[in-house]
C-alpha cells in the first residue's frame, strides 16, 4: 500500500464578483510553485512532479483545478451559460488563488494554455510571481481544426478531444501514461474543452506585451517538445525570442503534455527551469 | 502498398478494442499515396475490402492524399516529430485531409489506431 504525500482541499475564492469552490492539492515545501494545466484537464496532470521526493524537498508545489474542470465545479448558473475562457477571467482566477491560498510571489509554471497565461502574467502582473515557467507556451496559436467539434449533441465532445490531442503526444510516452493523460480529456465536462479552446486560439493580445516583460526581475524559461503539433520548437523559439532575456529549452522526446505524458523524460528539463528561478527570501512560506 | 493494407485489414479482425469502437463505422476511405488510390471499405468497424483504383465511381467519406515516403516513416515504431500522427502529416505539408472531416473525427481513435496497425512496433501508438 502506497499513500501519497499529494493532500486536496478546497478554497472558495470570489471570481467576477461571485464564490468559487476551487479544489487544490499541494505536497512539498520551501519555495511555492504553483501549476497550472493544460485545456480540457485538470490537475492530475502534475502528479507525478508533486510525487517526486527530489523535487518537493526544497520546492511546493501547488495546483489547483480551473472551475468547469476536474473537482472545481462550474459557477452557478452554469446550466444556461456557454463556456467561453477569457484571458481577463483566467488572470483574474490565478490571481485570486494566490492571495486565497495566500502565496507569497510563487514561480508560476503553466502549460499550454498555463503556458500561454504565465506569459499574459509575466507581462501584466509580475509583481506577483517570482518567476515564470511556460511549457508548450507560444505567443499564439490559430486553431487547425473547429472547436466546435468538441460540443455537439450527436457526439462524445471528450473522446473526440482525447483522440485529437493524442497527435500531441509524443511515441517515446510510456503507453500507460500516454493514456492517463488521453483519459483526463475523455472526462472533460460538455464545451469545457471548447471553452478552453477558444481562449487558446482567438485571443493573440499577448504578442504585442512580449516585448515588456522584464525577464531581470522575473525570470521567462520557456520548454517545449518536439512532438507538439499545437506550439511547435518554432512556435515556442519565436515567443521566446520577442522576450528580452527569455530562455528556451527544447525537449526532442517528448510532446503537449510533457509532465503527464512522459514524467521521467520531463524530469530533468523541470530541475533545469526550477534552477533558473530565483530563490525566494526567507519570508517565502 | 495492397498487402499493407491487406496486414491492417487481418490485424483488425483480431483486436476486439478496435472492432468495439468502430461498431458505428461504415464508410469508404480513400487513401491516395503518391496518386495511387486505394478504397477501405468499412463495415460496422470491419474493413471488409481494400480496393486499388482509380476509380471514379467509388464514392467516399473522406480522405488521406500523402506519399510513400510520409507512409513508411509514419509506420516507423518510433516516428520522427510531424510523422507521428496523421495530422502531423497535415501539420508538416506531407498529407492532406479531406472530405466529410466530421465523419472523421467521431471516429479518430478508431481510424487512428487501424492505421498504425501497420506500425512496425506491436504496441499501439494512438
């Protein structure tokens, strides 16, 4: 019998002016990390980082779970509302998770969509972070495919998105994890993966606030995987290069989902981004 | 390329999994490799005949236009990035989709996982 060291508890935060039920886990401690997932998931997705032993020593992790998505429950009302996530909603959310959790200018570290509100963030409001770790992360990324695919009546909105963003993955993913990651999108709620999607490719207002981060006070380190169709190396390379100072590493086995698809491979590019963040001062919970 | 066809067509009847999620399947296929047409016919998830065109009286639900070369790789155990998957394929310029692309992607996993069938790996690379 194994038990892990993750623990899952909720807060309530106040978002657009109504209560939110966020569920989140942490395990570690020192430095707090706080994770975000990629669209149409949830937080399982950094199990295996926040199971890691070596890297929870000195680091805490945190992640919490977008409302609409895995144990967060959708705002009430939902019933009648379409899901729509907005970059001002979505910052607004990490925001208030981190004054009701009450961390104390965490590294941020997202992926994919994560990714791509760490860099709003670095940009916008990086009074509030230590440091900014965007996986899969690109500038802007226009859909190939309709998201209105994912939310139709006459078919599995969850199956069909597990089926796509397997192109996602890379043929190095152990089999058991390529499915536990296809898994979390078979889950997804009606339209969230749509929702999500639709904040990820129609909203390019962060390309022109690329060039104002300043990676002196905190620091921009973006990875990516050879196998992302989504925000291919050439998509993460240009991003990176329109931030002064920011850094890239490029990941050749791995694809979208790095922390989830391939943990051990993604190990040591995480230790990596985790060294070029700064250590907090001692007042740091 | 027929005997590549005719090995997913056997390997198919052997994998229950596949047979299940294809059960609301029955549609024609064209796959086009290099100009060569070749016509998947599936029947409730079974892919009852591979027929080798042209044809121009064989209608078809939707299509994979790419080449050989963009095939053989894909069949690699272990693809290079772009060749991974069929939308890669798309992704890199070596493959064009068309046709009814609904059809295709409520069936994506299914359509996905008879292709790799020819994958030279047993395991399956969705």
């Amino acid at each position: 019998m194994t038990i892990e060291p993750i623990t899952g508890r909720y807060v309530t935060v106040t978002i657009d002016g109504a209560p939110r039920r966020i569920y989140f886990e942490e395990a570690g401690q020192g430095r707090p990390v706080l994770c975000l997932h990629t669209a149409g998931a949830d937080t399982r997705q950094w199990r295996h980082l926040m199971n890691d032993a070596g890297i929870t020593a000195s680091n805490r992790l945190i992640a919490f779970d977008m409302p609409w998505h895995g144990k967060s429950l959708p705002p009430e009302g939902f019933e009648t509302q379409e899901y729509l996530l907005t970059t001002e909603a979505y910052i607004e959310t990490v925001l208030a998770v981190i004054d009701g959790l009450g961390l104390d200018r965490p590294v941020l570290a997202g992926c994919s969509m994560g990714g791509r509100i760490a860099l709003q963030l670095a940009a916008l409001h990086a009074d509030k972070f230590s440091g900014f770790i965007a996986i899969e992360a690109s500038d802007f990324q226009p859909a190939w495919y309709d998201i209105d695919w994912f939310h139709r009546p006459d078919a599995h909105g969850g199956e069909m998105g597990a089926a796509l963003v397997s192109a996602n993955i890379s043929p190095y993913a152990p089999k058991t994890e390529r499915w536990n990651t296809l898994w979390m999108f078979m889950q997804s709620g009606p339209g969230v993966f749509r929702g999500d999607l639709s904040f990820y490719t129609r909203d390019d207002s962060l390309i022109p606030r690329l060039p104002t981060i300043d990676t002196r006070r905190t620091p921009v380190h973006i990875i990516v995987g050879a196998y992302d169709l989504t925000c291919t190396p050439e998509d993460a390379a240009r991003t990176a290069k329109a931030i002064p100072g920011a850094t890239l590493a490029v990941m050749g086995e791995l694809g979208h989902f790095p922390m989830s698809e391939h943990p051990e491979g993604f190990r040591p590019f995480f230790v990596e981004a985790l060294e070029k963040m700064p250590r907090p001062t001692a007042k740091a919970a | 390329m027929i005997e590549t066809f005719k090995h997913i067509q056997s390997s198919l009847e052997a994998m229950p999994h596949l047979l299940r999620l294809g059960r609301l399947f029955s549609e024609t296929v064209l796959i086009e490799i290099d100009g060569n047409e070749f016509y998947l016919s599936f029947e409730k998830g079974h892919l009852v005949s591979v027929v080798e065109g042209p044809s121009r009286k064989t209608p078809w639900r939707f299509a994979l236009r790419t080449d050989a070369d963009s095939l053989n790789k894909f069949w690699q155990a272990r693809p290079e990035p772009g060749f991974h998957d069929i939308f890669g394929l798309v992704k890199i310029g070596r493959g064009r989709i068309d046709g009814d692309i609904l059809s295709l992607v409520k069936n994506l996993r299914f359509f996905k996982e008879v292709l790799t069938l020819a994958r030279a790996k047993e395991e399956l690379v969705a």
